[in-house]
C-alpha cells in the first residue's frame, strides 16, 4: 500500500498540502482530482521524493520513504511522470532514455541496445517510436509525454504516478493509453492518475479523491459519484459553460491570412506543406490534429521565431501568440509574476514613461489582472514557478488577452485547467471575438474545438483541410485527426 498520513506543506504564505491522507492499493487505478491550485502535483511529488514535507509522512509497505530524495523513491518502486516533461531538450530521446532503466549497464553505453529496448516496450504498450537521433527539443508534446511512461516503466515500478498524461491526447490516443493503465493496473501496480478530465477518471479508476484547496473533502467509487457530483466537490461551485453563439455568427473581413505557406526541415522533408486559409474579424477558427503534425512550427512561424521556407503570413493588426509549453516558452520561471507580463510590450508601454519602468505601476496593473483572471497567488511578487501549472496558464492568458490585439493565436489554451479555468477562458475568448477580435485555435482537444469554434481545420501530415460547416462528428472527425482520407 502506499500512503501519505497528515502531509502538511507550505510555500512561502500558500498553504499547498493541510494534513492530507491519501492511500492507494495494489492493482488499482486511483484518480486523484481537484481544481488548479488544489495541491494534487504538490502530493505527487511529495510521493515521488521530488519535495520534502514540512509535516507528515509518506509510506509504501508500512515502510517510511526517505523524505525529498527522488532516488530513494525510484529504488523502493516509485515511478513519476510529471506534467511537464522533464526531458533534457539538447538531447535525443535514446540519450534521455538511457539515464532510465533502459542502460544495459555496459561499459560503455549503446545507444542501438537502449533504442531496441525501448522500442520493444513501446510496441508491447501499442505506440512506436519516432526516428533516432532528433532532439527533445524538436519532438512534440505528446511525443514527449510518451517517452516519460517509457522512462518511468523502465525501471519496472511497483507504483506509476501520472500527472495529467492525457491533456495533450488526441481522442484516438486516448483509448489506448487507458487501456494502457488498466494493463498495468492488472499487473497488480498501484497507478495514481491526476486529472481535471472527470469522465476519464470515471471510465478508468477504481476509487477517487478529491482535494480542494489543498485538504481531502471526498473519497469516494466511479459507482458512487458522476461527473457533476465530482465538479460540485471540487469547485465548490456551479460551473457555467459560456454561449458559444458568437463563435458561429456572422463574421467581419480577414484579419490574419495564410498563403501557400511551406516549412522544411534541415534534410529538406516538409514540415508544412502549402497551407492556405484566413481568419476574419469575429471568428473563431479552430485547427484540430493529433499533436506533432506541424501545429508546433505552425505557431512559431506565426510568432516570427522561424522563417517559412515558402509562402506568407498577413496580420491586420497586432498578435498576441499563446505557445503550448508554458514552462518553456510562455514564461521566465525565475521571475516575479508582474515582470512576466510586461514582457509584453503593450502592458510594458502602460507603465514605463520616456523609458523609465514605473514599478509600482506594474505592480498594481498586475494585481489587478490577477483578480480578474482568478489567478491563484500569493501576489505580484511571487515566481512564476511557485504557481501550479493551471495557474501559470491563467497568467499567459491573461497577458494575452489584456495586451487588446486584433489576433490571438492560441496553441492548447486549456491544457491543464481546470473547469472553471477552462469556462473562464473560453467565456474571454469568446468576448474578445464578439468585440470584433479574430481568434485562431489550436487544440488536440475536439471537444474544446467543437464547443467554442465556429469553422473548424484539420491539419494532418503538415497539411491542412476545411471541414464542412455543418460536420461536428467528433468520431469523424477523430479519425481525420489521425490522418483517415475522407
């Protein structure tokens, strides 16, 4: 059995963990849920060994696990596999695969022995790998997602803590990583999954916990509860989904226009193959495809950061550009929360004066959308790293919205949030389209697509396809996603 008795954990004034007990049993897949900033990564990686407790204890077997020590964890049979990926990005997978238990301890390493390897298990576990000798850095989201299980099976643990592993499946990934986890869990291991996906965690988990602000309010079977009954628990509050009606109705002229535009990458295979559309004023288009299929190079090259190989790019009017990996390329970690969003070169003119940064200004301008956007911290000088991932996302969101573009492009805006997060934005988002706003949506997410989106893409292959307006067949269109021909 692994347990947690009483864990009590604070960071700086915000009290994460208030005595929660928690356990989880052999052969069973338990779902621990709660809202962004209810402290379930917080417990994790107490469980894991990554954060050492301030009170309380962590037990597997009725044996104490040394507290802060992620080894220590890793040898008595703890395996994690976080919500951000924690890859070395400079590295190619087979490399950060060796540092896991794929090594067959040789003297010197074989990186063909660690591939075949991990090829065998990844094949066992019903996906395949990607070609050798890519960097992280150039693998997407999803892919990387997969290499963590890897790692973290690697080592054969006894038990498997997964932080939202499915937040960047596309609906025909899905299925097979939940029959993944009840494989393992017929093994007899003990999977912990933490997610905000209410009806994943009923489909799959056995028993169910859910935190709130950071202390247990409900233990409780999939039998037992439904997915309202686990939003009112961990909300505390009803969740009202936004009218979408001003996504479908009638639009104003193009405001941001792909042409023909192509990428290549460094052996000349095309990225991005001729993709040609527009987003008007009004509107909100959605492109939808399983993640790695050119929706990563499709935001960099709308951000300027790459240069198409071919084609164009029009705005008509300033974009804010809101990139997937929050972590990475949306935020400065180890800066306070207000100088993150001045980075922002509007919010930045708002309270500097002949060059000269009005810090106070900032402060308050910062406190202000804190409170609006319902970002969970202690205040503007806080890190950004000491907020929990849904939370960091509310402040990419907020810096976005509140910089008043003409364009937003947004690549998987919701993942990690939580539902009332998720309403919050989708509700800002379908205002900022309804004043006039054009609004391009990038998701692995069908259901988020379908429900705020009135013309929907589909990119597969680096190729791009208009749906017609009135197909919102979400297993039709699942299986273009994965590259099914009409």
């Amino acid at each position: 059995m692994l347990r947690a008795n009483a864990i009590t954990k604070r960071f700086g004034r915000t009290l994460a963990l208030d005595g929660v007990d928690f356990e989880a049993l052999p052969g069973e897949i338990h779902a621990l849920v709660g809202e962004n900033g209810a402290g379930k990564t917080t417990l994790m990686k107490v469980l894991s060994g990554s954060l050492a407790p301030d009170n309380g204890q962590a037990v597997l077997d009725e044996r104490p696990l040394q507290a802060g020590s992620p080894r220590a964890a890793l040898e008595a049979g703890i395996a994690a596999v976080h919500q951000s990926p924690m890859l070395f990005e400079r590295m190619t997978w087979e490399e950060n695969l060796a540092l896991g238990g794929f090594d067959p301890g040789a003297e010197l390493l074989d990186l063909a022995a660690v591939a075949t390897r991990a090829r065998a298990l990844a094949a066992k576990l019903g996906f395949e790998l990607p070609p050798g000798g890519i960097t992280i850095e150039n693998r997407s989201v999803a892919e990387r997602v997969r290499l963590e299980v890897l790692r973290a099976l690697s080592f054969n643990p006894r038990v498997l803590i997964l932080d939202e592993p499915t937040s960047v499946l596309a609906p025909s990934e899905l299925a097979a990583f939940l029959d993944l986890l009840r494989n393992l869990r017929g093994e007899g291991r003990i999977v912990v999954l933490i997610t905000h996906k209410l009806a994943e965690a009923i489909a799959v988990a056995d028993r169910v916990t859910v935190l709130r602000r950071g202390r247990v309010v409900a233990r409780t079977t999939p039998a037992e509860t439904s997915e309202e009954k686990l939003a009112g628990l961990m909300i505390g509050e009803i969740v009202i989904q936004p009218d979408a009606a001003a996504a479908r109705s009638h639009t104003g002229a193009p405001v941001l226009q792909i042409e023909n535009l192509a990428l290549a990458d460094h052996t000349g295979r095309r990225i991005l193959d001729g993709l040609s559309f527009r987003v008007s004023a009004g509107e909100i288009a959605g492109i939808a495809g399983v993640d790695g299929n050119g929706q990563t190079e499709l935001v960099e090259l709308l951000a300027g950061v790459r240069k198409p190989s071919d084609g164009k790019v029009t705005s008509r009017g300033a974009m804010s550009v809101i990139p997937q990996n929050r972590d990475l390329d949306g935020l400065i970690l180890d800066m306070r929360l207000w100088e993150n969003l001045i980075l922002a070169r509007p919010l930045r003119e708002q309270v500097t004066l002949h060059g000269w940064l009005n810090a106070s200004r900032a402060i308050g301008l910062c406190r202000e959308l804190i409170e609006r956007f319902r970002i969970r911290a202690p205040g503007p000088d806080t890190l950004a790293s000491a907020l929990s991932g849904g939370n960091r996302q509310r402040l990419e969101v907020a810096r976005a919205i509140s910089s008043q573009p003409r364009v937003i492009v947004a690549h998987n805006i919701c993942r990690g949030l939580d539902l009332v997060a998720t309403a919050e934005v989708h509700r800002r988002i379908l205002d900022f389209a309804a004043g006039g706003g054009a609004v391009l949506l990038i998701s692995s997410d069908l259901d988020e697509l379908l429900a705020i989106c009135g013309r929907l893409l589909i990119i597969s292959g680096g190729k791009i396809r208009e749906t017609n307006p009135g197909d919102r067949d979400p297993q039709r269109l699942g299986l273009l996603m994965a590259g099914a021909r009409d």
